[in-house]
C-alpha cells in the first residue's frame, strides 16, 4: 500500500470520505431526524451543561464570560463566512475588503434606526418629526440589504475585470476607503460612533425584556434562525443554474464564456449577494452591540474573516461555518492565556495550513481538483 492509500484511506480525507458514505446510505427519515436533532441541540446551547461538555463553555473558567455572547458572535461569523464564501468559494473572487459590506449593514441600522444618529435628527428636524422618531429595525434590514448590494454592483463593476492579487488589492483598499469615510464625515457620526442602536424591541432600554443588553440568549437564538433560512437559501442558489455558472467561472473564466456563461454578469452577481450577507450579519452586530464606531471595522478583521473561509475549506458551507466558530470560540475560551492565545492561535492557524491547506472540511469537487492537478505535476515531472 503506497502512501497515498494510506493517507487517504486513514487520514482526515478517508475518515470524512467514509463518513459520507455511511450518511448517504442511510434512509432519508433517519437523516433528517439527525438534522433535526442537531438543530435543537444548537438551540440547546446557551444552556449546554450536559456532564463531559460543560468544559466547552467559555465560562467555565471565567467565570464572568458571557457564554451565550460568544454564541451570538460565533452565530455571526458563521453568516459572514457564508457570505464570503459564495465570492471566495464559489465563484472564485478573492476579496478582502469584506469588513466593507459588514460596515454598510452595521452603520444602516445605525444611520436610520437610533435617535442619535445625524440623519435621523436631520429628517426629525426637516419634518418636525418627534425627537423619539427613527426608522423601525425591521425596516432597516431591506434597507441595509439594498445598499449593500448597490455597492458591491459599485465597487464590481469597474473593478470584476480584473483577476488574482490585482481585485484582491482593489478590495482591500474598498474596506480601507468605507472605515476612513464613516471616521470622517459628520453625517455618520465621525470617529465618536454612534449609540442607542435599536433592535426588535426598539433602542436599548431596561424595558426590553427580550432583546435586551445583558441576556444574549435571545440574540443567539435570532442570529441561529438567520443562519439556518441563509444556509438554505444559499444551498438551494449553489445548486441553481447561477450556482453551477458561478463554479464554471472560477474553474475557467474563458472557458466558461465560450461555453456561452457571462462571467462579469455572474460575478457581479456573486458580489452582490455576498455583500447582502455581509451587511445582514453587520446589522445584527449593531442592533446587538447597540454602538459602534469606526476603528471596529479595520482590514484585520477582513483579514480573519477570509481566514474563516480558507481555514475551514473553501467552497464547503459546513467548513467555512466550521472555521469561523474556531476563530470565533477559541481565542475566547482561552481567554485565561491573555498574554499568548493570539500568539498560540496564531501557530495554530499556521499549522492547519500546512497539515491542511485545502481546509478541515474541504469541498469535495475542489478536494478532486486539487488531486487531479497534482497527479498532473506528478506525471509532468
């Protein structure tokens, strides 16, 4: 047996294979009842004290860490990373100037839903509208979503022409150009930030005994339902005649277009729906949060959020859901290691990449790919 049997056989990739076979074997009712399970037990979690898993929780140690907090952030991240995974992951656009989109849905709800925000007291002063006057949350989420994908369509469309390093520069400076504009400007509140963010419970008040700012659990719980209808959305839109244009474009551009596939049109495509995504998730870290400013939106977070994606398997939405709960998780449940868990959790994202550098949960018809163009090396050489 070569080692490459053996690996594949008995490695991480043989295990998962494996694994897959034995899901799809089983009848549909027993899979579906294990999704269901899994859901509640997702659901379950700000409560996990389950004998041998309490250990998991970040305040198990610390005893002052909000545990369903993390959750709510792990919640958010996972949507990010779906997000940025139909650019990076399915249609094969690397961009990292995400935080940019994750900014236009954070300072959307801001902008139009707080009574402190300077557009608000504009429209109450133009209108003689009362001081306690501002746009609902449910209102600002269609307007976040459409702002943000007017400008991914504006930021795709002079920039999608270009490929490689060359977009993945335009991108970063796109994030770069939205946090310095926001810090800027008056209209957006300037470098002080804006306060009293509201939720579905309207802004932050200690009548709110629901959304509130101290229980997160209701915050998870809303952010796992956002995640879950996402998750099936995307699924169905990946297995949709955009989702396989969007796999032709990244595999073969030209090849794609000969074959009769637009690629600008779908990339564009691409860029607007995850930028959707990314200001979906933004408007749920404001309306939790209940303030934000500028500085909270800076290139090393876009930075983490591709790291998500190319960490946990690019093009798989359970790797990238996997790799943005480690990032999210890990460096809070060894928050006891102040001075070094950036620095261990840094050697510990170097070391994946190295063990696995098509990601932990890889996808299946780019882990094929990669095989193939190294059986291809192979033989060349």
């Amino acid at each position: 047996m070569t080692t490459d049997t053996a690996t594949s056989k008995y490695g991480i990739g043989g295990l998962r294979a494996k694994f897959g076979e034995r899901w799809a074997g089983l009848p549909k009712w027993q899979r579906s009842l294990a999704f269901i399970a899994f859901v509640i037990f997702l659901y379950y979690l700000p409560y996990l004290g389950i004998p041998g898993l309490t250990w998991l929780r970040t305040d198990y140690i610390a005893n002052g860490n909000n545990w369903a907090g993390v959750l709510f952030t792990c919640a958010v991240y996972v949507l990010i990373a779906i997000g940025l995974n139909v650019v990076i992951g399915l249609a094969g656009l690397l961009d990292l100037g995400y935080v940019g989109f994750f900014a236009v849905g954070a300072y959307s709800v801001a902008l139009f839903g707080s009574t402190q925000s300077p557009v608000v007291k504009s429209l109450q002063a133009q209108f003689g509208l009362s001081e306690e006057w501002a746009v609902a949350w449910a209102i600002c989420i269609p307007i976040a979503l459409c702002l943000a994908m007017i400008s991914g369509v504006l930021l795709g469309g002079p920039t999608l022409r270009l490929r490689g390093d060359y977009l993945a520069i335009v991108t970063l400076g796109f994030g770069e150009i939205i946090r310095i504009v926001v810090r800027n400007v008056e209209w957006s509140g300037g470098p002080a930030g804006i306060a009293a963010i509201p939720g579905p419970q309207g802004k932050p008040s200690p009548d709110n005994n629901v959304f509130g700012l101290i229980d997160a659990k209701p915050w998870y719980w809303l952010a796992l339902t956002t995640v879950l209808l996402i998750v099936w959305l995307v699924r169905r839109l990946e297995n949709s005649r955009v989702g396989r244009a969007w796999l032709a474009v990244r595999e073969d551009e030209d090849a794609a277009a000969v074959m009769g596939v637009y690629p600008f049109k779908f990339k564009l495509w691409a860029f607007a729906i995850g930028a959707a995504l990314g200001a979906l998730s933004g408007l749920l870290y404001a309306s939790r949060n209940g303030f934000i400013e500028p500085n909270q939106f800076n290139a090393q977070l876009s930075i983490l959020f591709v790291a998500m994606v190319v960490v946990g398997g690019s093009g798989n939405m359970a790797g990238v859901a996997l790799g943005a709960v480690l990032l999210a998780y890990l460096p809070e449940r060894f928050r006891e290691f102040s001075e070094w868990r950036f620095l261990v959790f840094g050697l510990a994202l170097v070391l994946v990449m190295l063990i696995r550098p098509q990601g932990l949960i890889p996808s299946r018809r780019r882990a094929r790919e990669l095989k193939d163009r190294q059986e291809e090396v192979a033989v060349g050489v």
